[in-house]
C-alpha cells in the first residue's frame, strides 16, 4: 500500500490554493490510498477462505478515473490467480458511474461534445475523447427503445400533438425530418410525454400510424385531442378513435389566417376576430363570424372560407368552462415541450444520423419530466366536469 496520506500537507495545500478535486486535487492521494486498503483487505479475506495454500503475490498498476482526479491504482494480486476484486474489478478503470452520470447531465442540457469535454477536463482532470462520450450517451438508444414501447394507461383526458422539423442526414445529404410528440394528461392531472417518433415529413397518413401505435400500447381511449390546423387531422384521429373530440388550435389558425391579410389591415382585422375567439358561447362566436365575414370577406375570402371549413373542429372548446377551455384551445402544452427540445438543439445545424436527433430529445424530455409532479391548475375541478360531458367513459378508471 502507498504512503499515508499526508493531512497537513493537503491542508497547506489547501490554502495556497490546490484544488481539492479534478486534475492534481488534493483528495486523490487519499482516494488512492482508501481503494488500495480496501482492496488488500478484500486480498485477505479471500485468502482466509481458500482452502489450499494460497498467498499475496505481489500488484499490478492500472490509471484509474475518478471523480477526484486520476490516479495510478495497485491492484494486489494471489499465488493462485483465484483472487477477483469486487471493488475496482479486473477490467475496470472508473472508480465509481459518477462521471458518466455527469456527462450525460450536461449532455441533457444540451452542451456540445467539446464544452462537456472541456468541463470534464476542468472537472475532474480527465481527458475523455468525443468517442467516448458518444459511447457514453449511446447508453441512452436501448434504453429510449425501451420507453417507446413501454405500455400506457388506458385513457388519456386530454392530449396533445404536434410536430417539430429539424435536418437530418439521409443516404449522404441533409433532409428534413418531422418528430412527432404526443404529451398526454393523466386521469391524475399529470403531464406525461407519450412518444416521440420520426419521419420524413409531417403528414395526417404518418399522423395514423403514430395513433396505431398509441392504441397497440394500450390507449383505448382520449377524451380531447387538441392539434393543429393540418389537414385531414382530424379524420386520421377519428379512425382509430372515433369517440374523441378534436380542438383545432386556435392560435394556429389565427397565424396561418394573418398571413393572407395585408399588413395595413392586419390591426383591424385582428380587432374585429377577437370577439370570434374570445366569445362566451359558440351562438356568440359565430355571429362574429357573420360579422367578420360581411366586413371582410369580400377582401380575405380564402381566410373567411378556412374558419367556416375548419368551424367544427375551432368550436368545440365553447362548450366547456373556461378553466377547461384554456387547456385544449391551444396546443401551447405540446409547443413547450418543443420549445425545450430547440433550446437543446439550437446550437446544432443539422444531426449527422437519426439516433443522434432522438437521443438528445430523450435525454431532455427526462430532465424536462422532472418537473412533471404536479397536477394542471383547477385539476380536480376539471375531471368533475369531464365525468358529466363524457358520461361512463371516465367510470372505470375513477372507479366510480
């Protein structure tokens, strides 16, 4: 075993200014010393246990890292070679997961390679390599395939769902590809993303599979989807789940309407839809709409015909009270999952292969999620209004 640890040299240390962990801390003698003492009594207790002779045999070095810097480790050995350590077993150089857990916790935050590698260094005084850390985080794939396929509950009060687009390599050139998110509200009030899937462009026929895997994985039914203005939406959610009502986003209409609106007028206009989507009733809202149309149809027909096609689905969130309302109106819920994923990625222009874009989403919605313990406000409010506009849908799963 090395020499003692010097306390008062490391408190000397100390204070002229050596850091106490990272590259020449002053803990990792001690740490050096604590792992090869434990390690020759783990020696001595094997050797009380062998039942032929058998006796220490000398070590052998090895460069182990540690939180508190990296230091060279002597392993002792046995006569025999039956001796394997349990603490730093025989193939093993990190002393404990701690830096793995670091780097994928800065990796969640969405640091690059380079300044994890940078903190790494400054850290702990270790030199890790940008193929090590993508080893590192790779760890994450099986375990995000995993939590794909992981079985839901069986009703979803509210979800919903939206797309984000970001450029991928694809066959040797950058693509656009579309990842779908499905956040989900529990019966218990709680946020819960339920899947994050891929493809190459958004789309109502992709929308459909995304839906075939919600019910494959256990979802038999969602109360209200609220989505955006895309088309054939709703008829894709209606297939597999005919029951549901679609909340069109209203805000997304009101964005995509403005920009068939020329600039001089976008102020008026904008006036006179306020009392469309901010009436107290559905009659209310559409003598706005009456209203709007006789001021401005004339002017923006495309826009007055887009309302009265999508009416159906704008308008269902009239019929609820306004702390249900605020909830499905929007799919606001869905775009700030999105807005975490972008800040993730904002430092990166495009993702050299598909498991590098969902990897890092993964690692963020499972910091993000961490958040996620609370139930929305007015909650319980909320499902005793839902038990009487779905009556019996509720009933198995409140155990009414």
């Amino acid at each position: 075993m090395s020499n003692s640890f010097d306390f008062e040299s490391a408190l000397k240390a100390l204070q002229s200014g050596k850091p106490l962990n990272g590259k020449d801390g002053v803990l990792t003698p001690l740490i050096k010393q604590l792992t090869e003492a434990a390690l020759q009594a783990e020696l001595e207790q094997h050797l009380e246990s062998c039942e032929e002779p058998n006796r220490k045999n000398g070590s052998t070095t090895k460069t182990v890292k540690s939180s508190s810097g990296t230091f060279e480790l002597n392993t002792p050995r046995d006569r025999t070679g039956s001796f394997e350590p349990q603490l730093i077993k025989k193939n093993q150089t990190k002393l404990t997961d701690e830096i793995d857990s670091k780097i994928l916790s800065m990796f969640a935050l969405g640091m690059s390679y380079s300044d994890i590698r940078q903190h790494v260094s400054d850290m702990y005084g270790l030199e890790v390599s940008q193929a090590t850390i993508s080893g590192i985080t790779d760890r994450l794939i099986p375990e995000m395939k995993e939590w794909q396929q992981r079985p839901l509950d069986e009703v979803y009060p509210f979800v919903w769902l939206d797309a984000i687009h970001y450029k991928v390599k694809d066959n040797g050139r950058y693509v656009s590809k579309a990842v779908y998110s499905i956040l989900g509200l529990t019966v218990e009030g709680k946020k819960e993303l339920l899947g994050l899937y891929i493809s190459q462009s958004e789309g109502a026929n992709y929308w459909l599979s995304v839906l075939t895997d919600l019910h494959n994985r256990g979802v038999k039914d969602i109360l209200i989807a609220s989505v955006d203005g895309l088309t054939g939406f709703p008829e894709a959610i209606a297939t597999i789940y005919p029951d549901t009502e679609v909340q069109l986003c209203v805000i997304h209409q009101i964005r995509h309407s403005m920009k068939y609106v020329a600039s001089k007028n976008q102020k008026a206009f904008m006036h006179d839809l306020k009392p469309v989507y901010r009436a107290a009733t559905r009659e209310a809202a559409e003598m706005a709409l009456d209203e709007l149309e006789l001021k401005w149809g004339s002017q923006y027909p495309l826009v007055l015909q887009s309302w009265r096609r999508k009416w159906e689905n704008l308008s269902v969130y009239f019929k609820y009270p306004d702390y249900v309302r605020k909830a499905i109106y929007t799919t606001n819920a869905i775009e700030a999952v999105h807005r975490q994923f972008r800040k993730l990625t904002k430092t990166k222009g495009a993702f050299p292969n598909e498991n590098s874009l969902m990897k890092l989403l993964y690692a963020g919605i499972l910091n993000s999620s961490k958040k996620w313990t609370m139930p929305i406000q007015n909650w319980n409010l909320t499902l005793s209004q839902l038990a009487i506009y779905f009556d019996g849908r509720l009933d198995e799963v409140l155990d009414i």
